[in-house]
C-alpha cells in the first residue's frame, strides 16, 4: 500500500526490525549522558527522546531514539547498527555500573500517528515519539504478541510499510540511517539540530565539532529537498553540478522517490554551501552516464507542508 492511498493519520507503522538495546545500572544516565547529543536528564517515561551518538570528529556513529523504563533506558536504532551499535556503546564502559543488553529479538516496537483508533494491551509501553516529522506514538511489546496485535490492528486502521514509510519520510524531509546518516556525515548536516543537539548539557564525545560548527554557523553542505523540474525520475546517487558546469561538483542525491501526493519527482540529497540556497537550480546526472540528466530546484523541506 502506498503512502498516498490512504490517509496516514490513521496507518501504523512496523518498527520491530530495528536494534534494541536495554541499559541498565546506577551510573546508567550519567554514561548515557556522555555518550548522547541529547541531554538524557531531560527524558521523560511518556516520552521517546530523539539523539546521535557520534565519534571523536563528531560524525555519526548511530542514530537512536530513547525510552525510559522504571529502572533503565531503552534505545533503539535502524537495524543496520545491530553488528555496531552495542560495542560502540561498551568501549566506553570503563568503572562504570552500566549493563547493555541486546533485547532486540525480545521486544516489537510499532508507531501510530493517531492512537485514538487502537486498543492496546495493559502490559505494553506507549511513548510520545517523532519519527517521522509529525508528532505519533511508540508501542512497546513483547515480541510474542506482535502477529497477533499486528492482525488485531490491520483490521481497523491501514499498515503503512516499508515502501509506503519510505515515501512518506521523504516527503517529510526526515533523513534516514544508511542514506542520509552516514560515519561521514556531521548530525547538522543532516537538519538534526533542532531535535537531537542540546547545546546547553555537559561534555559528551563529539561535542567539540559540534559546538565549534554552532559558532560559526556555517556547514560545508546541508540536506536539502530537491524537486525535479522536467518531472523525470531521480535516483539515489545523481551526483549534482551548477548548470552548465559538469566539472564542479555542488553535491549528490541520497534517497528519492516518486511522489503521488504531491505529484512530483522529489529527492533528499546534501548540497554545498554556496549552492544550497532554496530556489537555486542544479543539474543531477548519473555517475555512469551524464548525458542522462534531470535539472532540480531545491525546495524548503518539509516537501508536504
């Protein structure tokens, strides 16, 4: 089912293929803290807190959101992280009284955008989460319960997939792990500030290219939406150049899709500074055949305000 032949105020969303880690012990929030972009102290149990956990020159290493359990956090992750995830977290336990464990084959997440329309048993978990650039809700559960309440729920509401989620995070300008989010790529690139960069907590790693791109105010490239101006298709990997110059690379494509709700050909993709002002137009060509090209203006994101 696609993202536009139903109304996603009323689809759900499975989450469950994604890593998830339980960290427990005394010193649990104070490592967390160290480690997060986000102040974890400001987490709350009715709420999922969004983050980057970065290296040393502040690139990404993960991107997870976090939830609060009464005696320790949960933190999930896209599901390419499995192999990475928790021994990138336990380098750093050192003499601290932290436990991480995989609970990934445990626990089920889904995500709901409008929960007025489901049932959901006592024992699960709800948390207010983001996820997609509009405010919804995580779903907790054991993963025992998940084809049954997967069944209960397709029957009143619509499942939007992967397909469908990927159109639709898109659409709303939301980068993804493995496209936009990369150990290459800096979370203000990638319009993560806002939601996952408290300037104000105490020292974590990574912190100090953070703080000094803050003062400067200034990103080598930006993730930009990008709009195809002779509505031919776009690809993930188009590299991008000033019209007219195919020598001077301005930047690449990162994920792009066929839009039906909005009716057009649109894409995500990192432009550098200099180029990356909304309105400008910039030619995307194939890296293996240029004389295939498509010209694009970059747009304001969200693509469907």
């Amino acid at each position: 089912m696609t993202a536009q032949s139903f109304s996603l105020k009323r689809a759900f969303f499975d989450l469950s293929d994604r890593v998830k880690l339980r960290v427990s012990g005394n010193d649990r929030l104070r490592f967390l803290n160290g480690q997060l972009t986000n102040d974890v102290r400001r987490t709350a149990e009715a709420s999922a807190m969004e983050a980057c956990i970065l290296n040393a020159k502040g690139k990404l290493d993960a991107h997870v959101f976090l939830t609060v359990e009464p005696e320790a956090f949960l933190l999930d992750a896209d599901a390419e992280l499995k192999e990475s995830l928790q021994p990138r977290l336990e380098r750093y336990v050192i003499a601290d009284d932290v436990q991480i464990e995989d609970v990934s084959d445990r626990l089920s997440i889904f995500h709901f955008l409008d929960t007025a329309s489901a049932q959901f048993p006592k024992e699960s978990k709800l948390a207010s989460a983001n996820r997609f650039g509009e405010s919804g809700s995580d779903i907790w559960i054991e993963a025992n319960q998940h084809d049954q309440l997967f069944r209960q729920w397709s029957a009143a509401l619509a499942f939007c997939d992967s397909d469908c989620a990927e159109v639709f995070r898109i659409e709303q300008g939301i980068p993804r792990w493995g496209r936009e989010m990369t150990g290459e790529i800096i979370p203000v690139e990638a319009n993560l500030e806002e939601r996952c960069i408290d300037y104000e907590k105490g020292c974590y790693i990574g912190q100090e290219t953070i703080s000094r791109m803050k003062m400067s105010g200034q990103t080598n490239k930006r993730l930009c939406g990008l709009v195809s101006v002779n509505n031919s298709p776009l690809l993930a990997g188009m590299k991008l150049f000033p019209i007219g110059e195919e020598k001077k690379e301005a930047g690449w494509i990162t994920s792009a899709t066929h839009s039906e709700r909005l009716g057009k050909e649109i894409a995500l993709g990192y432009v550098k500074r200099g180029f990356n002002s909304s309105g400008s137009r910039l030619d995307a060509l194939k890296p293996q055949d240029q004389s295939a090209s498509s010209r694009v203006e970059i747009v304001d994101l969200p693509f469907a305000r």
